[in-house]
C-alpha cells in the first residue's frame, strides 16, 4: 500500500506542470505591403509552432515566428499577409522537459498591388 502511494505521488509529480502565456506583441502587419496596393481581408485565421528541449528552454528565432505566422496563412488559401495579429507565446515545464509554443491569431488578407488611384 505505501508503495502505491509513493507511486501515485510520483506520477502526479511527473505528470504536473506548469505553462506560463506572455504577450509577445500586437502587429498591424506581418508582411510589407506595396505601394498602390489594395489590401482584402479574407478571414480568422490561427498558427502555432512549437519547439522542445531538455534541461534548458529553446531558443526564439524570428524564423520560429515566421513559421506559426505561414502556418496561419497556410489556412487560408490565396492570403498573402496577416493583419491586426496577436503573438503569444507559451512555455510549459515539465521537470526537466520545456516545450516553448508561439502562437499568432489574426486576420488572413490578401494584397492586389497597381489598383490605387494614385493622387
């Protein structure tokens, strides 16, 4: 019975964690828009990229951005940029074992350049 015990307090220690969510930044734009351009919205879109690693937390590169940022852009056929996007990022350790996940929710637009009436 004691074993049992120690076991199912083992095993609620390994399996509890804790995750913590940060703001990284709220964008008008995730990408360059032209000149003359006109700009659509085409819809709600959500992207996430996650990374792993032991012993340490894994390093955020704006490559790591870009990827969450093409996943949601993926979702939406034909989107060329996100507009009035949130960035977050979560960070979740369990023991020795961190999970770093950045997260963007915005709106898929897509971006027809020469159109504008130039003044």
């Amino acid at each position: 019975m004691r074993n049992m015990r120690l076991l199912l307090c083992l095993s609620a220690l390994l399996m509890s964690g804790c995750t913590q969510t940060y703001l990284v930044k709220i964008d008008p734009q995730s990408h360059f828009d032209y000149p003359n351009s006109n700009v659509y919205p085409m819809g709600h879109v959500e992207g996430k990229a996650s990374k792993s690693a032991i012993f340490s937390i894994p390093e955020i590169s704006s490559a790591f951005q870009y990827e969450a940022i093409s996943k949601a852009l993926e979702k939406q056929p034909g989107s060329d940029l996100l507009i009035n996007s949130v960035h977050m990022m979560d960070v979740t350790t369990i023991l020795f074992f961190t999970t770093t996940t950045y997260r963007v929710d915005g709106t898929a637009a897509k971006m027809k350049s020469g159109e504008q009436v130039l003044r």
